[in-house]
C-alpha cells in the first residue's frame, strides 16, 4: 500500500494564517487564563477546561470552521499558529487544542451541520480515538469493530481505544473501526462522549502532558446511527491520510515547537540575569553557556523553518508534501527532547524548581517521541520513502 497524493480538499482550508481580533483574543486568553493556570494544570493533572472554555468564547475552537456555520473559515497556517502559541504557555492546552483541530478537520467534511455549529460557538471540544490495543501506534488498522442491528439504522461498536487525549472530557471523539461491510481497513464514525457503553479504565498520571487527560477508552455494544459514519465505509485510511495525519503531524509539531521556544526563552532570560556578584561576571559571560544557548536557537530554528516549509508545500501543493509531513514530526522529536535537556544544562539548580516551568517543558518534550506515529515509525516511514517502497505494504 502506498502513501496517498494530498486532494484539493485539505489545501482549500490552509490559505490563511490568523489575523487582527482572532490573535489578539488568543493572546489575550493565554495571557490571563492559560498561562496563570499551566502550573496548576501540571501539577494536578487536571484537564484545562478553564482555558479551552476560554478558548471557546474566543472564537478560537472554531478557527477551522467554515463561515457558513459562523466558524472564523481559517486553515492549517492559522491552526499551527494557535497551538504553537498556546504550547508555548502551557503544553497539556495546547495538546488538547491541538487535537480538537484534528478532529475538526474530519467534521468539518462530513460531520453534521449542528456539531459545525457547536464547534463554530465554541461549545463543542473534540477530539480523535484510533489508537488501539490491538494495533498499538499504527493507528490506521483499527481491530476494533462495527456491527449492525439487524432491521434497524444503528451500529454497535466495540472497542479498546488504548490512548485518547481528553478522554472522558471531550463532548465527542472521531472513532475508527474496521469496515463495517465495505472493502478498506477503516471507518470513521462521530461518537457522542455521553453515548452508553462508553467507560474510561484509568485515569491519565502521566511524566508530562499531565492535563491532557490521554488514556484508554472502553466500547462495550455503544450504539451510533449509521448517519454517525464520517465519509464512505471503507475510507477511513484515506481519510486518516488527509486530512488527519497532515493536520496532527503539523499541529503537534507546532505545540512542540512552543515547548522549546518557551524553554529556549527562559534559558535566555535566566542567563542574563544571574551573576557570579564575587567574579563580578554573569553566566553570559561563560563561553560554555553561550554555546549551549546557541545549539538550542539553532535546533528550535531548525523545527521551525521545517515546519514552515512543510505548510508551504501544503499550501502550493508541492509534490514533497508526503516527505515533508513525515519529516516535520520527526524533527520535533529529535530535537525538542534535546532543546529542553540543554535548557534543564544551562539553569541548573534553578531549573528543578516547579515555578520556573522549565523542568515541566523537560517533562512534556518526552511525549513527542512516543506519540502515534512514533518518531522511530516515522523514520520507518522516511526510510521506506527515499527507496521509493511501499509504506504500508
């Protein structure tokens, strides 16, 4: 199986970036919820309601959605800009916005028009269920299954999703099965969080991304209509192709980004400011911790111009997309694990100190590597790509 060419409907919603009252009202946001809040997030574990509520009445949830249901109509470039905003106050937000985004992504397509418009006011948080038990991190071959209600309009599903962020917190998931009579690896379907049947075996106490709530979901006989299925039965791998591995990979590359940028920024700030007052020198003046400072810009300047060429070729449907979506990830993974190591380097003692919020940035950089794809996967992936191989096959 190879790896699909990108259609004309992701690249009509990338050409826009946000602008004017949306930024200011994200900034805003992060400034007095997000922000305030991310130690406490962190230290609690607790989902970050307050600033994805706060998001909402912003009109940022429903940056994605078209104009048609009152959304702000923006794309991908707009999406990227948020999350790598609000990773940079406080990642565990920024995950689950990031999600939420991909969620949309799909709903937006072929979701119902009253989820639009909920996603569009902001009183309705997403997100996606693919992982599985059975398959681990190659989240596009569900064994979970759909089955139909003889005589009736209405499909059972059965399932142990293995992680979900904002399980249990969000008000819907896009849930993958297997076909329910069709040919393919996968359906997509709209899964209401209240549906019966739907259990939560334990409660996420993770080393970093502590407020996203990522954790198991159970399926036990959950009844959705047959109207509930997102795109053809049997498409579900094209649609985890486009729109939703490029919208995750680029999004949470984009919170990971604003993980080593806040590191990278308080590394700097710390520096510039503590002296050795005996020496009269200060640890700027130390050619050692110039040059750490100096490797962090680099490797965060290096994920960024990564990901910009990436929405680049989004945008100007350059045949290097495929590559450039594999790559972009990887990228974050290699390099924000190592941007918020040096910053943990260069503050030392001050940087074990929960207020300082590096140590957190330390912590929630880890979860890149093991994020579905896996960066080990995606260089599988990359690999397979440059020798012209089949990807999935």
């Amino acid at each position: 199986m190879s790896f699909p060419k990108w259609g004309s409907g992701m690249i009509a919603v990338l050409n826009s970036q946000p602008k004017g009252s949306a930024m200011e009202a994200l900034t805003k946001v992060i400034a007095e919820v997000i922000e305030p809040n991310a130690l406490g997030v962190d230290r609690d574990g607790a989902f970050p309601r307050a600033g994805m509520e706060a998001l909402g009445k912003a009109g940022i949830l429903g940056l994605l959605s078209a104009k048609d249901v009152d959304g702000r109509g923006e794309g991908l470039r707009a999406a990227s800009a948020a999350v790598e905003k609000v990773g940079t106050a406080c990642a565990s937000t920024g995950m689950v916005l990031c999600m939420h985004f991909c969620a949309t992504a799909i709903i937006e397509r072929h979701g119902p028009r009253a989820i639009r418009e909920a996603i569009a006011a902001g009183r309705h948080v997403s997100t996606l269920a693919l992982s599985e038990v059975g398959s681990r991190s190659h989240f596009w071959a569900p064994v979970g299954t759909a089955s139909a209600v003889s005589g009736q309009e209405v499909v059972l599903l059965d399932a142990d999703k293995s992680w979900a962020t904002s399980a249990g917190q969000a008000d819907s998931y896009v849930w993958s099965s297997k076909p329910l009579a069709a040919e393919g690896l996968s359906t997509l379907w709209f899964v209401p969080s209240t549906a019966p049947g739907l259990s939560y075996p334990a409660q996420f106490d993770g080393l970093g991304l502590r407020g996203n709530s990522s954790g198991p979901i159970r399926a036990r006989g959950v009844s959705v209509p047959r109207s509930a299925m997102l795109g053809p039965d049997g498409g579900g791998f094209d649609l985890m192709m486009d729109p939703v591995l490029t919208y995750f990979q680029v999004l949470g590359s984009s919170c990971y980004l604003g993980i080593m940028e806040a590191a990278t920024r308080k590394a700097i700030a710390h520096v510039a400011r503590t002296r050795f007052s005996y020496a009269g020198q200060s640890l700027a003046d130390l050619p050692t911790i110039r040059a750490y400072l100096a490797r962090m810009r680099l490797k965060t300047d290096m994920v960024r111009g990564l990901l910009n060429d990436t929405l680049d070729a989004a945008e100007n449907r350059r045949e290097d997309l495929p590559m450039r979506v594999l790559e972009v990830k990887a990228a974050a993974g290699e390099l924000a694990p190592e941007v918020t190591e040096l910053a943990m380097r260069v503050c030392g003692g001050a940087a074990f100190r929960k207020e300082v919020g590096i140590e957190r940035h330390f912590r929630d950089a880890r979860a890149v590597t093991v994020m579905s794809p896996t960066t080990d996967l995606l260089y599988e992936f990359i690999g397979k790509s440059v020798l012209e191989m089949p990807l999935f096959g």
